[in-house]
C-alpha cells in the first residue's frame, strides 16, 4: 500500500513539472523583447562618410550626424531608432546636425551683372589755354605735367609783336583823347573817346590783364612781355609751353581738367546692353584704391552707338571727385561696375541643400 502510494505522488510531481515548464516556454516566447531575437551592432558609420566606423554610438565628428548601427548580416538601422536607444530624442538629433524648417514666400529678388569701367575727366570741364596772338615764351611758371593751378594764377609769359603794336596804338589813342580835352569840337573829343575804348578792348582780347593795361596807361609804355594768366581752376593734363618756343594763336599752350566732378565709364558687353536705362543704379568699386571705397550711383548717360572695335556699349556715370586735394579718383583707374536689376517673382526658399519640401514649409 505503501508503494502504491509513493508512485502516485512521484507522478504527480512530474506532472507538475512537466506543466511549469510548458507554461515558461509559452510565456517567454512570445514576449517581444526576447533576448534571442535582439540584434546588436557590430559597429557603427556615419551615413553621410561611410568610411569613418566606431565600435560605440555617438556622433560623427566631421558632419555632427549621429552614427548609424550596422549588424552582422551587413543591414543598417535607423539613427532615430538608436538615438531613442541612446537616450537622444529625435528633436534633439536634427539640432545637433543643423536641421531647421523655412517658410517658402514668392519674392521678385534683385539680380545683377557686372562690367570693368574707367574712371576719365569730366568732358565739359577741360579748358584749353591758347594765347590767341603770335609770340616767344619767356618764362613758363606752370612748368610740369599734373600741377594744381588756381583761376588767375600765372601760367607763362611771352612776347608778342602783335600785341606791342595794340599797345602802342592805345597809348596813341590816349595822347591824342587828352589833346582833344580842350578842343572846342565836341564831336572830335567824342570820337577820340570812343578810339579809346576800342583800343582798349582790343588789348582785352589779346588776353591782357586788367592790371596790365592799367600800367601801360600809367606809366605811358607798352610792356614787352605780357603774362598769361590760368582762365579756369584745374590740373594740367597736358602742356606744350617751354622757355624760347615761338607760339602762334593756335598753338594748345595747356589743357586744364577740373577733376572736382569726374565720370566713369563702363563697358557693357553687348549681350547686357538691354539690360541698362538710364537713372539705373549700380555699385562701383575701384581695385586700385581702399576695398571698402563702394561708390553708389545711377546711370546718367547711354552712348547711342556700340564701340565697333569692342562691341561694347559705353554707360556714363557723373561722380565727385578730388577738386584741389589728393584723391583716389584718378582718370584712367579701373573700377568694377555691379548694375542692379529686377529679377523675376518665383518661389524663393533660403540659401542651402533642401532635404524634403512639405505644403507650406520647406526642409533645409
């Protein structure tokens, strides 16, 4: 009885045992976290330089994007699934790569082109110098190319037969006005007068001073050497006077340049030459002075002709220049001409790569 007994309860444990084992299988099998299904990385890349590798999670030191896992069958996982791994939310992640979002907006931005320009002088401020009579120089005081001369300072002086014998004749009309004083013909007296007057003109425009016929009246002796005086304030761009040169009335003593107010002319190729009105604005550097000397200024003249032997077409812009001090805007200096231009209205999006565009919003 005793044996019998002993069996049954053997049995019975068995079948206990035989039960909680089944029931372990059953429960740990269908858990989803199941340590015999999960895969670990065997190293991690960075997906935009597949070359760089590590053996542990982290972020790529070259692009700052998080490492992507790799496994052994060669498959990569998902960097936002690793970071959740990681403990780095998937906001956190785009912060750390430089992710930002942008509305798209419709915009007409500004273009433009650009063209090599030269600074020159001022075309309707040159003055020719001439001593409008034939003649010597004597002495030349305006004696080199680039001098600053003020209007009325002395250029040169010279002798001129010519003008002697206008001298003369005036001191003539003058002795022969002062007889007549007392004569008793009013007509006579009047006409001395007005003989006068037109030898005095006369000397006038012969390029006498003031002061100097004057002096001539004064003293009663006609001056053998006149001097010329500057008719206009500026830089001497070109002289043809020396010491002993005869001259005639139209020899170009000097030419003058009032570089107070200077142009600047661009060549723009004919390709651009649409593009260009007047009153346009444009931006104009010059490479030869300070980087930040950026002038701003509007077209103020279109040539109506393109240069046959450039094919460009020559825009004009009036500019302040150095008057009688140093400056940089020197003719002939090369400047970049930028003219601006309308664009287009389109779709505009912020400078960088786009990665995905949404209704709305745009993903750089």
């Amino acid at each position: 009885m005793m044996k019998l007994l002993k069996a049954i309860v053997a049995l019975v444990f068995m079948a206990a045992l035989v039960a909680g084992g089944f029931g372990y299988g059953r429960w740990y099998s269908t858990r989803p976290e199941s340590k015999a299904t999960e895969r670990k990385p065997v190293y991690y890349v960075d997906a935009m330089h597949p070359w760089y590798k590590s053996d542990k999670p982290g972020i790529a030191p070259d692009c700052g994007m998080k490492l992507v896992p790799v496994y052994a069958d060669g498959t990569q996982g998902s960097a936002d699934a690793d970071a959740a791994s990681a403990g780095t939310s998937a906001d956190e992640q785009r912060q750390l790569i430089g992710v930002r979002y942008e509305t798209a907006a419709f915009s007409a931005p500004q273009d433009s082109f650009r063209a090599v320009g030269r600074v020159t002088a001022d075309e309707t401020r040159m003055t020719r110098v001439m001593a409008r009579t034939d003649g010597w120089i004597d002495s030349v005081a305006a004696d080199f190319t680039g001098k600053y001369v003020a209007q009325g300072e002395p250029l040169l002086t010279f002798y001129s037969p010519e003008l002697l014998a206008s001298e003369q004749e005036f001191l003539l009309a003058l002795k022969a006005a002062r007889s007549m004083e007392t004569s008793s013909l009013h007509d006579t007296g009047f006409n001395s007068h007005a003989l006068v007057e037109a030898s005095r003109r006369r000397l006038q425009l012969l390029k006498m001073t003031t002061g100097e016929i004057e002096e001539v009246e004064r003293s009663g002796t006609a001056l053998h050497s006149i001097t010329l005086l500057a008719p206009a304030s500026g830089y001497i761009v070109e002289r043809n006077a020396f010491p002993g040169q005869r001259i005639t009335s139209e020899t170009e003593l000097y030419k003058l340049a009032d570089l107070s107010h200077v142009w600047v002319i661009a060549d723009v190729p004919e390709a651009d030459a649409a593009r260009v009105a007047p009153g346009q604005s444009a931006r104009i550097s010059f490479p030869g002075a300070d980087a930040r000397a950026v002038i701003s200024a509007k077209v103020a003249y279109i040539q109506p002709r393109v240069d046959p032997a450039t094919h460009t077409l020559k825009v004009r812009f009036d500019l302040a220049g150095m008057g009688d001090k140093p400056g940089f805007l020197k003719p002939d200096l090369y400047a970049d001409v930028e003219f601006q231009t309308g664009g287009v209205r389109r779709l505009m999006v912020p400078a960088g790569r786009v990665w995905s565009i949404r209704p709305g919003r745009t993903r750089l």
